[in-house]
C-alpha cells in the first residue's frame, strides 16, 4: 500500500485538478481574469484589452456561454466578467450572470469598449492578460499555466503580484511521481472515506447529461442517441438499447449541453469540462448498469481521473491533442477495473487507446465536441474488451512500446511537441474561412 504521506499528496493532486466548472474552461478562464482585473481596478471599466494565447483564442471562439441564452464566444463572457463576474468563484465566475446582465453585456459590446488580440512571441499555451481601465485609473491581471493560476496582478502600475518567472503557491505543492502502476495502486487500495469525494465527479457529471435530454443542445447527440432504444427510431436498427448505447448517449448529452452554454455545472479534469465529463460519465453508466457496488465505482472514478491527470502533467493543459483521448483514456481503465481486469489488463487498455486515438486534432471547443467524446468513449469501451480478452497492442506496432509509461511519454511528446504545427495550421484555418 502506498505511504500515507505519498496518499495525502496524490488526495491533494486530484482535489486540485478535479472542481467544478460552469461553461468551456477557456472563455470561463477569460471572463475569470477579467473579473479580477476589474476587482482590482474598483470601477466599472470605460475600456477593457485582452490579449490571448493561440490556443485560448482556439477554444474559446465557438462555445456558448453559460445564462445567456445562447451567445458564443468571447465577447459576451468579458463584458459579463466584468459586470458580474466574482473572481473568488473560480471557474464558476459567472455563476450569477442573469437575463439583465446579458442585456448590459449586449450594451458594452456595442459601445466596442472590448479589444480583443493575439498575444505574440509567448511560448506559453495558456496565457490571460487582461488590462481594465476607468477614469485616470487602471489595473492589469494575467493567467498563465493553469486556468485559475494568477501570475500577475497590478493597479495604477503598483505591482500587486507577480509569479511570472517565480513559483506560483500553487506549484509549491510537492507533485507526487506517477506511473500507470502508482495510479492503480492508489485507486485500488486508498482507504474508502480518503477518496469518497470524487463521488461528486458522478453527481454532478450525470445530472449534467440528464438536464441535456430534457432541451435542445448543440446537435443533439445524446438525445438522438438516448433515443435509439425507440422501435421508430432509425438508430435502432443499429444501436439498441443496451449499455453501450447509454454511455455514448449520456456522455456526449453531457457536452451538448455544456458547449451550448447551459448553465449546468460539471466536474472538470484538468481544466476541461470534457475532460471531466469523459472522464466519469462512461464509468458511472457501465457500474450502475452492471449494479457494481458503491467502493468498485469510487475506486474505477478515482482510476479513471488520476489516469488523465497523469497523462496530462506531461501533455500540457492545452494542446494540439484533442483532450478526449487523455480523458477517454482514463475512463477505459476505470471500465477495465469495473470488468474485473487488473493492473495489467488496464495497462493494456492505456496502450490500445493509444494506438488508436494518437493524432486526434482540437480544433477548438464547439458543439461538435460531442462527437469527439463519443468516439473517445466508443474507443475507450472497445479497449476495455479487448484487454479483458488478454488482447494488447504489440510494440511493433506504432508508437506503443513494451512499458506503458514510456508508450504515454509518446503519446504526450507528439500532442505538446510534434503537433505543435499542426496546431499553428488549425488556428490559421479557423480565422481565415469565407463564407
């Protein structure tokens, strides 16, 4: 069993990457540093410049945001963390967007007192920096590294905070040293009541879905999948109603929901909201439809997060990866430990996935992520089957190798390093199309 001391610092880890979240995590982080570049300037701003990263610009352009009964993108979630934004909520900043806010949000935006830009010759994928001016008066916050890690805070050019080129309190948490094997041994054998909290992850995640079928998200893939139990129904035919089909309907509901902008809250993984939702949603439909206990579901939730965080510290939060295939990847080896398999069988499950999702693009948030989840979930399913078949890709083949931590450092060197480019070709596309 692993240490007590080494348990705190990987309780520690999960209960920092997992929280919850209301929206796409990157306009969210956005209107996060606005708010808190407002706070500090204490009045409402006459004029607010934000300058972005590539890939926050990227996931932010095509995301509805939360209680405005539909607007997408970035403009609304500044002038809303600027009016109603509370900085203190986290990733919940907008938590108290109402129908007149939006309308005063409406009237900033025509007034065209928000700059929006590129922030150039940063190496940093996730980088905020936000300047709020009123009056005589003005006040600079920046994010960086993390969606809710201040690095920079200053008013009237008083430096307030500065951790850019020093350690944020955030990182001076010892970071526990993961493997696959450490990870399963954590969720396997940690004493219940030390991790009994990531049962939120199931509560909030799942009611998600359920809010989705009762409207009308995005492209409505969960519902249209939810219906293929329907004798009418054309999926039928090819679906059914089994478990399978309840997966893919209730993760991908899930994410229509939370890429429209529904003012639902999710759990997130690693500053994503998908993440998250992929990362427990399969989990909790596979053990309550296979009436798994209470501890088998904690322990397959707790394996399945800590799985995509550790796939995540050496990815990166942002990337030209698509997120699901870190988060699917975790919640084949929770739906492996729920089939009975072991370390190895889940470790079998890590290199299938691998071998079959590696290259998967983020084209940025949008409705159509719902797709992505649910092939990364239908992936994630079938690897599952296959390891308890004692069936794994060989190193032969691709980019897996023998050792599996080595076949994840692959997966996550070619997502951060080698499709750095491609990342640069996507963004390009998505700001030059015509009509």
């Amino acid at each position: 069993m692993i240490e007590k001391s080494e348990r705190e610092q990987i309780i520690a880890l999960i209960k920092r990457e997992v929280v919850p979240a209301i929206g796409c995590t990157e306009p969210i982080a956005v209107a996060l540093c606005v708010a808190r570049a407002t706070e500090l300037l204490g009045h409402r701003p006459q004029r607010i410049n934000v300058w972005l990263s590539a890939n926050i610009l990227k996931n932010a352009m095509g995301v509805g945001i939360p209680g405005t009964g539909g607007m997408i993108g970035l403009p609304i979630a500044i002038a809303l963390g600027a009016l109603v934004g509370k900085s203190a909520y986290q990733l919940e900043v907008l938590k108290d967007t109402t129908p007149a806010a939006v309308e005063e949000g409406k009237r900033l935006i025509d007034e065209k007192i928000i700059s929006i830009a590129l922030k150039e010759q940063i190496e940093e994928k996730l980088y905020i920096e936000v300047s709020c001016e009123a009056a005589s008066h003005s006040a600079t916050a920046i994010i960086s590294g993390g969606h809710t890690r201040f690095v920079f805070e200053s008013r009237d050019g008083q430096v307030i905070l500065d951790h850019r080129t020093g350690t944020h309190e955030e990182d001076e948490e010892k970071a526990p040293e993961l493997t696959l094997r450490k990870v399963f041994e954590f969720a396997d054998t940690a004493p219940l009541d030390e991790i009994a909290f990531i049962q939120e992850a199931r509560q909030l995640n799942k009611n998600a879905a359920e809010q989705s079928f009762k409207g009308c998200y995005g492209h409505e893939l969960g519902r249209t999948l939810r219906n293929s139990d329907s004798s009418h129904s054309f999926l039928s035919k090819f679906m059914g109603n089994n478990t399978f089909t309840h997966i893919l309907s209730y993760t991908s509901g899930a994410c229509d929901a939370r890429m429209a902008g529904a003012k639902i809250p999710v759990m997130s993984n690693s500053g994503s909201g998908n993440q998250g939702i992929a990362a427990t949603v399969p989990v909790v439909v596979y053990a309550e439809d296979n009436h798994k206990t209470e501890e088998e579901l904690t322990r397959a939730l707790v394996l399945s997060h800590l799985t995509a965080i550790y796939i995540k510290q050496s990815l990166g939060r942002l990337s030209a990866l698509c997120g699901c295939v870190v988060a699917a990847t975790g919640s084949s080896c929770g739906i492996t430990y729920l089939m009975g398999g072991r370390y190895e069988q889940v470790s079998y499950a890590v290199q299938n996935m691998i071998a079959t999702l590696t290259g998967m693009i983020c084209d940025g948030a949008k409705p159509s992520c719902a797709l992505k989840l649910t092939s990364g979930v239908s992936t994630a399913v079938l690897s599952a089957i296959l390891a308890m078949e004692q069936k794994c890709v060989t190193p032969v083949e691709g980019i897996v190798e023998g050792n599996v931590d080595r076949s994840i450092r692959n997966l996550t060197h070619i997502g951060s390093v080698g499709m750095n480019e491609t990342d640069k070709m996507v963004l390009d596309i998505m700001t030059h199309k015509q009509d």
